[in-house]
C-alpha cells in the first residue's frame, strides 16, 4: 500500500472514531477501529478519546503483533481485530462500540431477531451475541471471530457490537444501523415482543442486499 493511501486510512479512522461519537455510538476511550494496510493492520490507540485522535496516533501493527519503536499502545482489543482481518479476506475494517441499545441487548444476552428486514445489514438474518470472554484476551478474538462466521456484525455478551467489512465507510454504516435494529427490538420488547419475517423472505431479503444500492 502506498503512503499516500496509509495517510488517507489513518486519518478516516480518526474520523471515523468521532463519528462515532457524534452518532452517539461511543462515548469516552470506549470502542475501537482498524483497518487492512498491506500485509499490516492499522488500528486506534488506547485510551485515547476519539476528540483527540489525530492520524498519526494509529498504530501500525505488523501480522507478528510487533509495533514501531515510539508508537503508542494498540487498543487493548487488537488481537480481535487482527483475528477478523486475519481469518477474513473479504473484510477491510473493523469497528466496535458500545453503541447503548445494543450494548443493553448484548448484556441481556438477546440476540437480535428477524424482526424488520434492515436487520439483514448484518449479513445473516439475525444479529447474533458471542459468548463472553474477557476484554482484549486471545479468547475473546476467537469467539467474536467464530461467532460472525461470516456476517458482517454480532453483539458481544455484556459488552457491546462489532463490525467487520470491506471498508470503514461500510462498517461505520452498518454499526449504524445495528444501533437503530437494537433500539426497535428493545422497544418491541417493551409491548410484547416483534413480529418476526420468515427465514424464506430473510433469505430473498439477503439476496436482494447483494445487489442494492451503488455498490460499495
């Protein structure tokens, strides 16, 4: 990857972050981004607040782990960032947040139906939730990575949500919309539950997903 390219991906994580922020899907140090850089990841400092980020401050992390002497420390979540862009050629970016209504369904342990057709953004036609495991550890990278098989998003139990796909303007999107697909389901809840969408007209839905839109 050219340099040129490198500066332009650091520096739309580092907007992308504060767009999270702004669509109130993160607040504080919470939450992470990463993105493919050659045969490296880019990925978000720790503890950082996303209003200080400048691009400079993503880390290069080289597929041994290793950084750059000086750099600053790889979000504690690295490992499950590098797990998905290792094990998923078709994915470019990942990003995670503790975006509330999804967060509230994650530590609930509910896993989001087909109740509305937009929750095929997610790839499959329901948003799983991956078992818990402890923050930044090799376990959790494997069990976020084996729970999406596949699909672009999961909740993670008492944590929040993540996405991985081909870019970081799609996976910000999709974050989005997972954040909007929780907000409805938690408020079906609250009048006695959804009215869910056959697995047929998911999969036609799925289908039609493929090739909606202008393309990514």
């Amino acid at each position: 990857m050219a340099a040129v390219d490198e500066d332009a991906l650091r520096q739309r994580m580092a907007e992308v972050m504060r767009a999270m922020d702004d669509k109130g899907l993160n607040r504080g140090t919470s939450g992470n981004v990463s993105a493919r850089c050659g045969e490296a990841m880019l990925v978000t400092p720790s503890g950082v607040p996303a209003a200080r980020l400048t691009a400079d401050q993503m880390v290069l992390v080289q597929p041994d782990g290793s950084t750059a002497p000086g750099s600053l420390k790889p979000s504690s979540e690295w490992r499950m960032h590098q797990g998905l862009l290792d094990r998923r050629p078709d994915v470019g970016a990942v990003v995670h947040c503790h975006s509330r209504y999804a967060t509230i369904l994650a530590c609930a342990g509910k896993p989001i139906p087909a109740m509305h057709y937009m929750v095929a953004v997610s790839g499959g036609s329901s948003v799983p939730v991956a078992p818990y495991a402890t923050f930044g550890s090799s376990e959790l990278a494997r069990i976020v990575v084996e729970t999406l098989d596949g699909r672009y998003a999961t909740l993670m139990a008492n944590h929040g949500q993540i996405v991985a796909a081909p870019n970081l303007d799609f996976a910000l999107a999709i974050a989005e919309e997972i954040e909007e697909q929780a907000a409805v389901y938690w408020g079906t809840l609250a009048i006695g539950g959804p009215s869910l969408l056959g697995e047929d007209e998911m999969n036609h839905i799925l289908q039609r997903f493929q090739s909606y839109g202008q393309g990514r």
